[in-house]
C-alpha cells in the first residue's frame, strides 16, 4: 500500500514538472505565434497598399501612353499637310519662274518695286541735269511697265508668301506635338520603370506573407498538439491528485481522532484531579482551558 502511494507521488511530481514544462513551451509557442501572424497581417496590409499604387500607376502610365499616340497622331496630321504645303510652294514656284521666263522678266516684281522707290528718292534728293533726269524717268517707265507685266507673278508671290506662312504655322505645330510626345514619352517610361519595381516589390512582399503565414500555421499546429498533450496529462494528474488528496484527508482524519482520543483521557485526568483536589500542571491547565472553551 505504502509502495502504491510512493508510486503515485512520485508519478503526481513527474505530471507536475511535464505540465510546467508543456504550459511553458506553449506560451512561448504562442508568443511566436501571434508574432507571425501580426508580420502576415502587416504584410497583407502592406500588399493591399502595393497593389493599390500599382493600379494608380498603371491608369497613369497608360494615360501617357495614350497621350503619346495622340501626339503622334497630331504631328503625323500636321507634316502631312507639311508636305502638301511644300508641293504647293514647289509649285507655285515653278509657276512664277514659268511666267517670267515667258514675259522675259528677269527681276523679281519685288525687285523690280525697291529699283523704282530708289530711282524717285534719287531723282527727289540729288541734283541732275534735264537730260539726266529724263534718263532716270525713262527707265522707272520702263520698270513700271515691267511691273504691271508682272502683275501675275506679284500674284503668285503672295501666294507665295502666306504659303510660307502657313508652312512656318505647322512646322510649329509639328515641333510642339513632337515635343508633346517626348515629354509623354519620358513620364511613360519612368511610370513604367516604376511599375517593374512595384512588381518586384510585390512579389518579395508576397513571398515573405506566404511565408510569415506558413510559419503561423505550423506553430498553429504544433500549438494544437503540445494543448493535447497538455489535456492529457491533466486528465491523467486529476485522479492521482484526487486520491492523494483523499488519503491526505484520511490521514489528517485518523491523526485528529488520535488527538482527540489523547485529549479525552487527559480530560478524564485532569476532571479527576479537580474531584480529588489534586495539584494540576502546566499541561493539565492547558487541557482545562481546551476543555472551557469547547463547552462555550
């Protein structure tokens, strides 16, 4: 019998120590646990933001890359109508060399208007001879007549000149769309260099969540397993602890009835003593008192 409760002493000591040792591996099991799953959900967060900047990213980049075709499209237009303004001067050039060539007019009708204007102002400012001033008259007559032969060629000079102008107007235009371009150009390129980076960065971040979240399922389990462990050693401490307990309980039992006993037959004594007058001692006062207070 002694053997047994030797035994399961023993056995309740071991429980004991492997309880403590489980509660503080699960805790700790625990504590690493919630760490991982608190670096998922950062992580998940985290996520969340990349993607919505990638999103963001991509509308933007793609509006640049729309704005790029439109441009193209713009500069396209305008050095098309470029080049049909080019033919037009081409033409209109060799028109004006046909027709001159055809009313053997060797200066220009421009030419021809500055030679005038600088005869009159001659003629007004100097001081000639009647002979020399006749000269002078007879030639701007001859100019003039030249001048009003030409008048088709001033024509087509003018056409000419707003042609010109009309080409200067687009080749601006043409410079402005293909600068557009470019610049949409650039701004593509950096969002979509952006992008790459964003993408790396998702997949890391992705790979380190899908990581952080295998490592939390793991200790989940293993989590699961020490608690079952743990179920069972309480399980197993209960009833050993029930009956120490109860032998315990029986035990203290059995030594207060022994007291008790002891006390009973000091009483008797001590109660004999008093009917015979006897000298009492320290101890048969101390039972005495025991034996009052009960009675109150």
């Amino acid at each position: 019998m002694e053997e047994e409760k030797e035994q399961l002493i023993k056995r309740y000591d071991e429980l004991k120590k492997e309880i403590a040792d489980l509660k503080a591996t699960l805790n700790k099991i625990n504590s690493e646990k919630e760490s991982f799953f608190q670096e998922k959900q950062h992580l998940k967060q985290k996520l969340s933001e990349l993607i919505n900047t990638i999103k963001e990213d991509k509308r933007t980049r793609n509006e640049f890359t729309s704005h790029v075709k439109e441009s193209k499209n713009k500069r396209q237009e305008f050095n098309e109508q470029i080049k049909k303004k080019i033919e037009e001067l081409k033409n209109l050039k060799i028109e004006r060399e046909t027709l001159a060539k055809k009313l053997n007019i060797q200066s220009n009708p421009e030419q021809l208007l500055k030679e005038i204007s600088m005869i009159e102002r001659k003629i007004e400012t100097e001081v000639m001879s009647f002979e020399k001033e006749k000269q002078l008259m007879k030639l701007i007559n001859e100019k003039r007549k030249h001048l009003k032969e030409s008048k088709g060629l001033v024509d087509i000079s003018q056409k000419m000149r707003g042609v010109t102008r009309e080409l200067d107007e687009l080749r601006k235009e043409s410079d402005k769309a293909h600068n557009e371009v470019q610049t949409a150009a650039e701004s593509s390129q950096v969002k979509h260099e952006a992008l790459l980076d964003e993408f790396k960065k998702l997949d890391d971040v992705g790979s380190k969540e899908k990581e952080a979240f295998e490592k939390y399922l793991e200790l989940k389990k293993k989590f699961g397993e020490i608690s079952d462990q743990l179920n069972a050693k309480l399980m197993e401490i209960g009833p050993i602890a029930d009956k120490l307990g109860e032998e315990r309980q029986e035990k203290k039992r059995k030594k207060e009835d022994e007291i008790n006993k002891i006390l009973k037959s000091k009483e008797e004594v001590v109660e004999e003593k008093i009917k015979t007058r006897k000298k009492l001692t320290t101890e048969d006062l101390l039972v005495f008192q025991k034996m009052n207070m009960g009675k109150e």
